[in-house]
C-alpha cells in the first residue's frame, strides 16, 4: 500500500530539473510500483506525480462505470494525452516539461507534498494559502477521526 507523506520545498533549476527528495522517493516500493514517474493534471488543476505502475492501474481503469460513453472518450483522451513519462535522473531529478509547467501555472519556488498514494506539486505560495485557507477543516476532520478509533477500540475491549 502507498502511503506517501510529507512536504518538501525545492526550487527548479535553470534547466526546469526539480529534485525528488529522497525521503519521499523512499517511501515508495520500486518492485510493487516501478522506478520511474508520471506526471498528470490531478484535481483542481494540481500537477500529480504518480509512481509508474500506480499511474497505470488509475488509467486503466479507467472512468467510473456510471459515467456516459462521450464522458469515458474524455476521460481517456485528458488521461492519456496530459500525462508524461518521466524518468529521474542519477541525482533524483526530474525534468518538468515547459508544456506541463505552464498549465499547472508553476513558478520556481515549489513544494512536494506526499498524498497517500501520489506527490503533489504546488507553487509554494499556493501551497501555504491552502493550508491557512484549510487549517480549521483539517482540525475538525482529525478530532472526528480520531473520536471515531477511539470508539471502535473502546467496543473491542468491551467484546
């Protein structure tokens, strides 16, 4: 199972190589999901860093099966046609492509942020408003969960 966790500041270089933190790259089995990266438009318009054989899984599984034909084209078609193959380099880089870049409207001061089962890449700026603008959403979510483990433990013991 993935779990991906963290948040990690990196700036893009000269040549748009931005490094993949190497505390992140661990937390990724290579044998259960490949080496190598896809990079796509996740939601909200953030730009999504999947390991390879993950990527693949999502993609062909393609849309929910509820979704009307014309919708499983498009959903094929922004799947396959916005994401990228990449490879990290021998120092953990990867190059961002200009294309990719400029949609997902990222400068050269960014933030990696590990999300379960993919990286996140966010402007730094846009990284630490999210955070503010969510702070106290988070907080309640957290007390609820952790109320709910507490319950469910608290049956097993009485069981």
């Amino acid at each position: 199972m993935l779990l991906l966790t963290g948040e990690f500041e990196h700036t893009l270089d000269e040549k748009n190589r931005l490094f993949i933190s190497n505390k992140l790259r661990s937390q990724i089995d290579v044998k259960e999901y490949g080496g190598d990266f896809y990079l796509a438009m996740g939601p909200n318009g953030v730009l999504c860093l999947y390991p390879e054989k993950y990527f693949q899984q999502i993609a062909l599984a393609g849309a929910p099966g509820t979704a009307a034909p014309d919708e499983v084209v498009a959903f094929e078609r922004m799947t396959f046609a916005m994401a990228s193959r990449v490879e990290l380099d021998r120092q953990g880089r990867l190059l961002l492509p200009e294309k990719i870049k400029k949609r997902a409207n990222l400068g050269s001061s960014l933030t990696l942020v590990g999300v379960r089962d993919h990286i996140e890449i966010w402007n730094s700026e846009d990284w630490e408003q999210y955070l503010t603008d969510n702070i106290s959403q988070y907080q309640h979510q957290v007390a609820q969960a952790r109320h709910t483990v507490l319950q469910k433990q608290s049956r097993q013991v009485e069981e």
